[in-house]
C-alpha cells in the first residue's frame, strides 16, 4: 500500500516568513496528491490538490506541485500568516478496482508568531 | 448546505464496553469512509460504505464493524473497547467525484476516551 513521509514538526514561523513542508510518498501507479489542514478545534479540510505529474496546486497562498521522478509534494507559501497555525496533512489517494482512500502522514503542527 | 456532521461529538467509555457512533454525509454524497486519528498522528483508514456495502477495509480488527443507511448515513461500532481505542474518529463523505479522486469531506469527528 501507499506510505507517506512527512517533515516533522512542530515548526514556528515568525508572520511572513517562507514555509516549506516536505513531503514524499510510495505509492502504485499515479496517484491523486492532497495536502489536507486542521485548523485547531475543526475537522480537517481539503486545502489543495494535484491530480498528474507535474500540476500545481494552489489556495489561499499555499503551492505544492505533483513531483513524479522524486515522488514529492512539497506544500510552500511565500509569506505565513498567524491564522496558518494549524496542523498539515499529506495524503496521497490509492485505489483498488473502482475504491479508492487516502493515506495520511503524521501530520505538521505549524505555529505562526506575529 | 449542512456539511458532515457527526455525533456524539464526545464521549467516555469504560474498558470491555461497546460503543456506536454516527455520521451524515454530505448534502448529495453517498460514499462515506472512517478514520481514527490517535493523539499526535495522522488519520488511520477504518472502512469505506458505498451502496449499504462495506467496499473496503483498512488495517483493523473485527471488533470495528459498520454500517450503511438507505439515507447514505452511516454507524461505527466498536466493541470490547480496548485503551488504545482512544482517539478521535473522523467520518468523510465523498460524491461520484471525489471516489475518483479521493477528496473526502470531513466532519468534526468524535472523541472518543476508553478508561
């Protein structure tokens, strides 16, 4: 099955700095890439997608571009804001036949200082 | 347009006890998957429902069991609880799309403490 490796955190962030978070999956085939955000206290939310080698995706500021030869999808955003604070998720989608479901990493914990 | 939505939102078992937990999709979505997320971890796959039938499983014992309603909503059981039951359990719904991309729509999940 799929696995995927995510940066380890936590990671704090003055306001406006550049973020990264690594990102690096196994996977069969080609498939979908998601980053996913859990905003503290919320469920999680879909924050941005990729469907084929090398698409971007992108919201509210946030990147990440589908890697096919390094098997990546890094999440970047230029200038963070305090309300970036939550937790990341990287979660590429396997299928079997017709089903599919995605598997998650760990998880970033982000944390946005003014 | 209500989102997922799931009850109870928090509760508290004792060891050996049963529990059941409840999930709506959606608006328009008849797929719905559970995950349970341990403290400090990213979400684990349970199952999947589509149609009233369990499509596929993830890595869990017998003891977790579900169900699909005619309505698309859906149950989780858990029986003979165990400590590391403990954790939050999240219900996702997708529609005819998101089963073919994986984008699933998360309810705020259920917190569940086994004691």
């Amino acid at each position: 099955g799929n696995s995927v490796t995510q940066m380890e955190g936590p990671v704090t962030l003055s306001e406006e700095a550049f973020l990264t978070i690594n990102c690096t999956y196994t996977a069969t085939g080609y498939p979908s890439l998601f980053w996913y955000v859990q905003y503290p206290g919320e469920g999680l939310q879909l924050l941005l997608k990729a469907t084929k080698a090398d698409d971007k995706g992108s919201n509210k500021g946030f990147e990440a571009t589908y890697r096919k030869e390094t098997t990546s999808f890094h999440l970047e955003k230029g200038s963070v804001q305090v309300s970036d604070s939550a937790v990341y998720f990287c979660a590429p989608n396997s299928h079997s036949g017709s089903n599919y479901k995605l598997t998650f990493g760990k998880g970033t914990l982000l944390t946005v200082n003014p | 347009d209500a989102g997922v939505t799931q009850s109870p939102t928090h509760l508290i078992k004792t060891r050996g006890q049963q529990v059941t937990l409840r999930c709506s999709p959606k608006s328009g979505h008849d797929t719905v998957s559970w995950y349970q997320q341990a403290l400090g971890q990213g979400p684990q796959f349970i199952f999947q429902y589509y149609e009233e039938e369990e499509r596929q499983r993830g890595n869990f014992p017998d003891r977790f069991s579900g169900h699909q309603f005619p309505n698309y909503s859906s149950e989780l059981n858990v029986n003979a609880l165990l400590l590391g039951d403990s954790a939050l359990y999240l219900c996702a719904s997708s529609g005819t799309s998101g089963i073919d991309t994986g984008e699933l729509f998360f309810g705020e999940g259920s917190r569940l403490t086994v004691l």
